[in-house]
C-alpha cells in the first residue's frame, strides 16, 4: 500500500517522492501505523500536485514536525488552508510550508469557535447592513499559536476580522458587541489619522477614551447596546488588578457605566475628566484626545509600562488600528507609486503589424465549494468553474429547427401524466358548473338566449421540465467503446441529439452543456446549447464539434449546473449526465475524494429540488455511481447501441416522475 | 346625497398625519376630478390617507380589495335572480358612479390587467360607464371619483398596470414619513410614551435597511402601531417586538437573528 503510493507521489514530482523516502524511516518509527502513512502520503501528493515545491519543503521538515503528525487532521485542515491562502503567490506560499507551524490549527476550541462563526455569518452580516455598513465582510482572522493570546478584532477598509477563538462563553452576544462597537466607529470616529510620533502607551489612552466617546454616541440612537456592552465590562479592583491593562479595563467600565464605583485615583481622574468633556460636547474630538494624552502621562508616572500584547477590554472592542495611519510617516517613493504608462488601448484593425494584441481573458469564472469528506467540512472556494463567452443566441433559428431534416422521437414522452386541475364552463362534462348555471338560468329568465356551457370536469395540465443535460468530455471519451466501432463520444453526441430534439420546446426547457477538467483552477464548462436557445444550426455545430480532452471533475460541473438550472422557472428540474468513468483529476490522488464530493453536490442539487440521473458506458461503474446518485438514480449501458435508447428511457422516467 | 350612499360616509375623523403636501395635492386633483393613483409601501398609511381626505371633503367612500379572481362583472354589476324573475345588481363601482362617490380600489395590480380595463372610459373625459349586459350608458355623477392604490415594492412583470391604464391617473407617491412624525404617529395610535416609540421608530429603519438583503420590505408603520399597543397593555419590548414585528416579518434564521439584533440595540437583551 505504501509503496504504492510512494510511486505515485513520485510520478507526480520526483523530488518530493526522494524527500519523502529520505523521511520515511523516521515516520514509520514516529507513526507506528500504515494507514496513517497513507494518509500522509496522499496529502503530500495533493499539494505536490498543486505546488511540488511547497511539498518539497513539506516533507523535508516532516521529521520535525512530530506533534501535528500525531492527527492527520489538523495537518490536513493546515496545508489545505496554506494553499488556499497563497494560491495566487508561490513565494508566500513556500514560506507558509517551510515555516509555518501546523498546530495552530490543534486549538479545538478555537475551531468550534470558527465554525460557530461561520455558521452565523449572514446574520452578523444582516445585523451590520442595520447600521449601514452592508459593505463591510465578515471574516476570520489567520490562525494563531496556541499559547498566545487570541488577537483582538480589528476593523479594515473591506472587512471586520473576528479571532479564532472566542473570548467568552457568550459567543453570539460578543459578535453582536462587537459589530455594534465596530459600526460605533465607523459612523462617528475620525479615521486613520496620522498617528506621527505618539508613542504606544500614548495611542492605547487615546484609543480607551475614544471607544468611550463613540459608544457614548451609539448610545444616544440605540440605548439597549448599553446592557449588550455592559454585559462584559467586569473589570473589578480584585480581577483586574493595578497593571496597566487592568487599569485600562477598570477606566472603560467605569466610563460605561456611572454608578460603578472604583477608589483607583487614575480611573476617577480619567471619569470625571470624561464626564466633563461630555457634558460640554460628544463631537469635540480633540478635547478627548486631550484627557488620552493627560492620563497616558499619568501612567508613566506610576512607570507602569505597555504590557507586549496588550488587547484593549473588554473582548469585544477592536485593536483600533483603523483609527491610525501609521505609515504615514514614510518618504512618499515617487518611483514606486508613479503609474506605469507604457500601454495604450487602440482598435484591433489600427494596430501596426509589428505588435501583438494582447487579448483580456473574459471568460466567466465561478468558484465553488469542495467537500472534503475526510475532514467533513467544505473547502471554501476550492474549485473554479471556467466558462466559456456566451453563445449568442439568432432567433431566427427556431424555424430552421422546426424544418431538421430527420427528427428523433422518443417513445412515451407525450404519454407522461399531468397535474390535475378543473376545466370549467364545458358543454360537456363530469359535474355541474354551478356559477355557469345560475348565469345561465339568469339569461334564460332575461330572455337572452342562454349560454349551455354549464359542465366541468377535471382535466390535465402539463407540467413543466427543466433538464440540463451534462456531458462528460473527458479524454476517455475519445476512445472507442468496446466491442463497436464508434467513440463514446460519439455515443454522447447522438444522446444528447436526442434529448435536445424530442422534448417539446413550447413546455419543456432544455439545456446541453458540458464539462473537462486540468486540475481544480481549471474546470472548463461549456454552453453548448442554453436554456433559450433554439436546437438550430450553430448549437448543433457546437455540438458537433466537441472534442474530448482532460480530465472529470464532477462534483464542480454538477454545482454549476445546478446554479445554472436555479435560474429556471419550471414544475421539477432534473440533471442527466452522460459520462463513461468515475470522476478523476490530475491534481487528486486519493481514490474517494471526488466521489464524495460528487456525492455531496448531488445531495445539495437534491436538497434544492433537483434531481440528478446519471448514465454511464462503464460497466465497472457499480462501485461508484451508486455511491453518487444514490441506488434508483443511474443507470449502467452495457454495449454502445443500447445507451441511445436508454438515454430516452431514462427521459421519458424522468419526465413522469 | 342619494341615502344609499349614507352608509360610506365617514362619521368621526381619522387619525391621519400629514407628512408632506399630500393633503392639499390630493385636494387640488379631486377639485379637478383628476383619478389618483396611492402608491407607497405596504403599511405606510395610504388607505388610513384616503379614508381621512374622504371624511375631510364629506364624500362617501366605496372601499373595493382587488383580488386575482375578480371580475369585471365583480365592479360593474351583474344579474341575480329573486322570486320574479332576473334583477340586476349594481356593483360598488356602478354605485359610485350612478350616485357620487369615491371608489377606492385597494391593490390594484392584484386584479387581472384586463378586469381594469373597464375603468378606462371613466377615467378620460367622457366619464362614462358602459354596463353591455345591461345595454345602459351610466353617465358619471358629479362628485364621482376614483382612486386606486397599489405597493410598488413587489411588484413582477404579471403584476402590474398596462399602461394604457397608468395614463390615465394622477400619482402620488407615498412611503414611511420621516421618524420624527413617525414616531408621533405610533405615540398617538397605540398610547405609549415618546421616548419608546421613538426606540421602535430607529428598530424599523434599522430593518428597512435590509430591504432588497432578503426582506422585500421593512417593518412598517402599521406593525409599529401594533407593537407599540401590545406594549402600552404592559407586554415586554421584547415580546411585543417579536409578536407584531420580527417575526411575521420573515422566516429567514439570518434575517431573524439580525432582526433581534436590531430590537436588543434598543431594549437591551432580552431578561
């Protein structure tokens, strides 16, 4: 099993493989466990497939890491998430897998506290939409170490980052503290000043007396944050001691709330200088900067020093950096900054023959989830669906479909049972339409002629179908099916024909799109003929002209087709994807990886209402389809002819469900 | 005054608060006998305006709600039949035109584009009403005028006015007053003091805030009043806020939770 997967780390990339064998006595003293190498192996191959020379530098720090490979884990969820964070920076990227140390992610607490967070996300989003600031992202800080203290929130231009671990037992209420103080700066503090010369402790001051004055100012508009706020400041004499931070905590509750009684002279002196300034006005920034710099001088006369990680209380307030510019104080480097103007844009046909257009990739990119079912958890953002320009849509084209020289048919389809509704005002019918009848004993009484329409019965309406038929292009389906003398894909291009022609386009909707894939930043979908589009002349030369090449990522084609078949109007929508071979990559390893993630966006395609059928040319398909779709979604061809015609079958079942 | 219309006059004045020069806009088209479109958010205070301007200038008022399912034959009339034989029974939009008085027709964009159809020879200047099942012309009394409201907020292709019908009307377009005068309004209707309805008032803006985030409208003045009278019978903020506010409001967690977000900022979490 291990060499196994020692040879495939290898054909992957060479030097990684080597490393990885100079390690490897080591390892298997430290692990004790094949399994657990495997695993090992199968992440190094992951990020080698991705970055070798991060894996390069992964596995030849694996001796030292002898903590954070006793959980396969936590260096899992750690590599995935230093790829992710650096994908679009290699340097950065080997620096994380040189030095960067995996237990950050061992903090347990830490990792329920995120995920807690992420799970309310929308809501804290919603919640800061209220004060305004819908502009402003909910994120996570980066991971941290586990001795040291959890950073404080901090505040940027596009975002209000929350630590990792949570400092209270209270989660949901310090997120909600927290954004209301964050939207309490944001409405009435002056931002990014020149911080210039201050020194640290005289910033800390400044910043204390400031989350004062806005929260004062906050509370004019919403008095109920008060008790929110409140509900952290528990700094006492006894717990909070006479060092700085305690101090300062003591000082921010005593200026929260006024009938708190504190003996300490700074923390008095600070309140009545506060209560005095805000007696005379809230908005008068630069007298509250006074009192900052009164008791930061204060402060040093006690020689009480800023502590090293000092973290503004209660948890909920932000490390206030967004009140500074601190770089402000640099040389501005005109040659840094000056913009680069050796460009110009000009029409295509203007431009001399001696210079190349350079063309703008405007290729619609989509990134999607990844369900990673080791971990059991989504890899955010994982998988980017690359789309081709759309296809233009010639109206003109649906006569031309009407006039196809030979139209398929498949059998049953016009049979399929509809929703029952009531047919009123009938000459004939079932039962009696009472309104009509009384209209029309009315008529017979006025001596108008009367209306004899007076039945109903029940009748049927059609129910409307939306199916994105999803072709697997990868270059498998270039060979020739077993036993015949045609392509599978040609078998694919002949269903899909079928399918686009014989659902009835006044009712049903159909689109033919289809998917190959280089690796997760790759997955090229493909339109070959959208929802509003007629089957005419240009899709069908599309279709014709499909051509099979890399590899099947399943799971990102399926979200996007779901995405894609989201937007439609119709009574059930279904996904049918033709395919011949279980999903696969370049950059994935492991055996089950795509299967389950498959898995997870048919679930997720089910839980949105969609149905997803699979027909496969693999007759070894058994083992994974059924894992995928689930034991009545797919089904088996076993020899070329036969998958035309099951491809209808499946329609018509399809369609009537 | 026909007695048939004494039953649509409005006897005691409506509480209503002005926010704007709608009153004396609303005034001058009705001199004119301009037809009127309300438009405004739900819960705004249209219905509560006209039913204050028909008791301000003594015309009685035929309320009509518009319906999908409602027909032409629903407004103009139809035959019922009695012990004799047929008779023909006036609609409320035959009433007012035969006798005099103001047809309000609530929502009407709910009603099929070709039902209001009928309303187009009374709204230019021939002022007529064509009853074809009847063979009758009703030539429009004088005091006869129309007036039609609906809420531009949800609005879809299927549900909305021909155009052809929208010329025909005078606009005015209404929406929650400013929260000074809000707040008076939920002080005067549901009795409880200032400084709480004025909280209430800044709970709503906060959640109009998130119009078009998921919520198709924020809380309304309406669901204030109602709060604000749970409140003034001694029900906690809090649960009179989740009772006629938040949660009738939307049955998105995330949405919720923002919401009570909104209601602790002014109440403080809840005991």
């Amino acid at each position: 099993m291990i060499s196994a997967r020692l040879d495939a780390l290898y054909a992957i990339d060479r030097d990684t493989g080597a490393a990885m064998r100079i390690v490897l006595p080591v390892l298997e003293r430290e692990l004790n466990d094949a399994s657990a190498l495997a695993v090992l192996i199968d992440l190094l191959a992951l990020v080698a497939a991705e970055a070798p020379d991060a894996a390069r530098a992964l596995a030849e720090r694996l001796d030292t890491l002898p903590a954070a490979l006793a959980d396969p884990v936590i260096l899992r969820q750690w590599a995935l998430h230093g790829l992710q964070r650096h994908c679009d920076n290699a340097g950065a990227r080997r620096h994380f897998f040189e030095t960067h140390d995996p237990l950050v992610f061992a903090d347990n607490v830490a990792d329920d506290d995120s995920r807690h967070l992420l799970a309310r996300r929308e809501g804290l989003q919603h919640y800061l939409a209220g004060f305004g600031l819908a502009t402003r992202v909910v994120d996570l800080h980066e991971p941290h170490a586990v001795g040291v203290s959890p950073p404080a929130v901090s505040i940027t231009d596009d975002a209000i980052r929350f630590p990792r671990r949570c400092a209270s037992a209270q989660r949901d209420e310090l997120y909600r503290a927290a954004a209301a103080h964050a939207a309490a700066h944001l409405l009435h503090s002056p931002l990014a000043r020149l911080a210039g010369s201050r020194r640290p402790m005289l910033l800390a001051t400044i910043a204390l007396i400031e989350d004062a004055r806005v929260e004062r100012l906050m509370l004019q508009d919403f008095p109920g944050l008060h008790s929110l706020w409140g509900g952290f400041h528990t700094a006492t004499r006894e717990s909070a001691g006479f060092e700085f931070s305690g101090l300062a905590a003591r000082l921010a509750r005593a200026l929260h709330d006024p009938a708190v009684t504190d003996s300490n002279a700074w923390v008095l002196k600070g309140r009545a200088l506060f209560e005095a300034a805000a007696a005379d006005d809230l908005h008068q920034v630069t007298a509250f900067e006074a009192i900052g710099r009164q008791l930061a001088i204060d402060i040093e006369k006690m020689r009480l020093p800023l502590p090293l990680h000092y973290r503004p209380q209660p948890p909920y307030r932000d490390d206030n950096t967004l009140l500074w510019n601190m770089n402000a104080a640099l040389p501005v480097d005109d040659n840094a900054s000056a913009p680069k103007e050796d460009y110009e844009f000009r029409p295509r046909d203007e431009l001399p023959p001696d210079l190349l257009p350079v063309d703008v990739d405007t290729r619609r990119r989509t990134r999607y989830p990844e369900w990673d079912h080791y971990l059991e958890a989504m890899r955010e953002h994982w998988a980017t669906v690359i789309e081709s320009g759309p296809a233009a849509t010639h109206v003109g084209e649906r006569r031309m479909a009407q006039h196809a020289a030979r139209r398929v048919k498949v059998r049953g389809l016009d049979r399929t049972p509809d929703r029952s509704i009531r047919l009123n005002r009938l000459a004939e019918g079932d039962e009696l339409d009472l309104s009509a009848a009384v209209d029309c004993a009315v008529q017979q009484r006025a001596r108008l002629p009367p209306d004899g329409r007076i039945f109903r019965r029940h009748g049927r309406r059609h129910r409307a179908t939306a199916v994105v038929l999803l072709m697997d292009l990868s270059v498998s389906t270039g060979r020739f099916v077993p036993g015949s003398f045609t392509t599978v894909m040609e078998i694919e291009k002949r269903a899909a024909r079928l399918v686009a022609q014989s659902l009835d386009s006044s009712r049903d909707r159909i689109a033919v799109h289809g998917f190959a894939s280089s690796g997760r930043h790759e997955v090229h979908y493909q339109r070959i003929k959208d929802f509003d589009e007629p089957f005419g002349a240009a899709p069908q030369a599309r279709l014709a002209a499909l051509e099979a090449g890399l590899s099947t990522r399943m799971g990102a084609a399926l979200r996007h087709a779901t995405e894609a078949l989201a937007g439609q109007e119709a009574d059930h929508k279904v996904i049918l994807i033709l395919t011949d071979g279980e999903p696969s990559d370049i950059d994935v390893v492991e055996v089950d990886y795509l299967v389950e993630d498959a898995r997870h966006a048919v679930t997720c395609a089910a839980g949105r209402g969609m149905r997803t059928f699979c027909l496969t040319l693999d007759r070894q398909a058994d083992s994974y389809v059924r894992r995928i779709f689930g034991a009545r979604n797919y089904l088996i061809a076993d020899h070329a002819d036969a998958f035309t015609g099951h491809t209808g079958q499946a329609l018509v079942r399809l369609v009537a469900h | 005054m026909d007695p048939l219309l004494h039953p649509y006059l409005i006897d005691h004045e409506p509480y209503y608060r002005a926010a704007g020069n709608e009153v004396a806009l609303f005034s001058a088209a009705f001199a004119r006998g301009l037809p009127m479109i309300l438009k405004g958010p739900t819960g705004c205070g249209k219905t509560r305006f006209i039913e204050y301007m028909a008791w301000r200038l003594q015309r009685p008022l035929i309320t009509m709600a518009c319906n999908e399912d409602m027909t032409a034959s629903d407004l103009v009339g139809r035959y019922l039949l009695d012990a004799q034989g047929t008779v023909w029974h006036d609609g409320p939009l035959t009433v007012a035109v035969r006798h005099g008085a103001i047809c309000y027709l609530d929502e009407i964009v709910e009603a099929r584009q070709d039902t209001t159809v009928v309303i187009h020879p009374l709204t230019d200047d021939r002022r007529m009403l064509p009853l074809d099942k009847r063979g009758e012309v009703v030539r429009a009394h004088p005091d006869f005028r129309l007036v039609v409201s609906y809420n531009p907020g949800y609005q879809s292709v299927a549900k909305d006015m021909k155009p052809s019908t929208r010329q025909r009307f005078g606009a005015i377009a209404f929406d929650f007053p400013p929260a000074g005068t809000e707040t008076e309004v939920v002080v005067h209707e549901s009795g409880i003091a200032p400084e709480r309805a004025a909280r209430l008032v800044k709970i709503a803006e906060q959640s109009r805030a998130l119009r078009g985030r998921g919520l198709d409208e924020g809380i309304s003045t309406r669901m204030l009043v109602h709060a604000g009278s749970l409140m003034a019978e001694g029900i906690a903020p809090h649960d009179a806020c989740a009772l006629a506010m938040t949660t009738p409001l939307t049955d998105d967690a995330d949405l919720l939770t923002a919401l009570d977000g909104f209601v602790e900022a002014q109440f403080g979490p809840r005991p």
